[in-house]
C-alpha cells in the first residue's frame, strides 16, 4: 500500500491564497484542507464547498424554543396554578399572550443559541480534550497552509505551488504524523 503523502504548502497573504486555490481546482487537484488564521470570505466558495444547512438547524432550534415557552406558560400560568395578576385574569393563553412575547422571544433565542453551539461542536468534531488537527502552528497567527494529496504527481504539484506564491512547499507523510 502506498503511504498517504500531502504536499504543504504555506503562503503569507490571503489573496494570494485565494488565487493558488483558483489555479490548483483549475488543474483538477483536489485539496484535502485549507488552515487559516481567520475567515477568508468566499474561500469556501472557491474551493467548492457545499453551503452550510446550520441556519436551518437554527431556525429548528428556534422552534423548538418557541414550543417549549408556549406549552410552558400555557401550563404554568392558564392550567396549573391561574393567578389574577394586575386584574387581568388567566382565563386562556391568547387573552394573556401579549404579557408573555418577552418569554417566547427569550427562550426562542435561548434554544436557538445553546443548541446550535452544541451542533457547530459536534460537526465541527471538536470536544473538550481533543488534540488539535493544525499541521502548523503558524496557522494561528500569520500564515495560511493549504493541504493538498500527493498522488505520484510531486514536482508537477510543487512546480504549480511555487508559481501561485507558495513562501514554503513541504511534502508530508501523514501516516507518519497519526503516530
């Protein structure tokens, strides 16, 4: 079997980054991943990403949000315990919905907020205690690195890399770094 091998290569600006990401997708490579310090606008675009469907998970959560204040004050205010609050009694929940949109848009927001924080974490397969995936820590700061598989093309893909910009080209074995 032959190793996995990923060619690095590592570039100080993100225009250029975005034109080595137009040049390389026009050769037909396919580039396994892209670290950078920041949100690049229309990266993900570029390198032909799917949309994300999170803003409708979002809107789900929401909801589900709105779902739970309704049953909840419905429960609590008009069925179990009816209290004649500032004359205004509880006979239904309609007569007294305006009194309750603050609770439904604040548990609205509160659903949609938590949840989708749990979602970005889960898909994002980042949970407390898991070892970090940056083959380069400069990424963090100041440089951004595009991950590229290597497959018996090497100075076809280096020679490309050097002409769209790339300061550093480095071939890695990434069976080696798994271990």
């Amino acid at each position: 079997m032959e190793a996995s091998k990923v060619i690095h290569a590592i570039y100080t600006d993100d225009d250029v980054l975005m034109s080595a990401v137009k040049a390389v997708k026009a050769k037909k490579h396919h580039i396994e991943e892209i670290y950078t310090p920041f949100p690049v606008h229309g990266l993900d675009k570029v390198m032909g990403l799917a949309p994300t469907r999170l803003a409708i998970t979002a809107f789900l959560y929401g909801c589900v949000g709105l779902t739970v204040a309704i049953t909840m004050m419905n429960f609590i205010m008009i069925e179990d315990w009816p209290q004649d609050i500032g004359g205004k009694p509880s006979f239904s929940y309609l007569e007294n919905m305006p009194a309750f949109v603050p609770i439904m848009f604040e548990l609205t927001v509160f659903f949609a907020a938590h949840l989708m924080v749990i979602t970005f974490y889960l898909r994002s397969r980042m949970w407390p205690f898991k070892k970090a995936e940056n083959p380069d820590p400069r990424t963090t700061d100041d440089h951004f690195l595009m991950e590229i598989a290597v497959h018996n093309n090497e100075s076809e893909l280096t020679s490309l890399l050097q002409e769209t910009g790339a300061v550093e080209i480095n071939i890695v074995d990434k069976d080696e770094d798994a271990h």
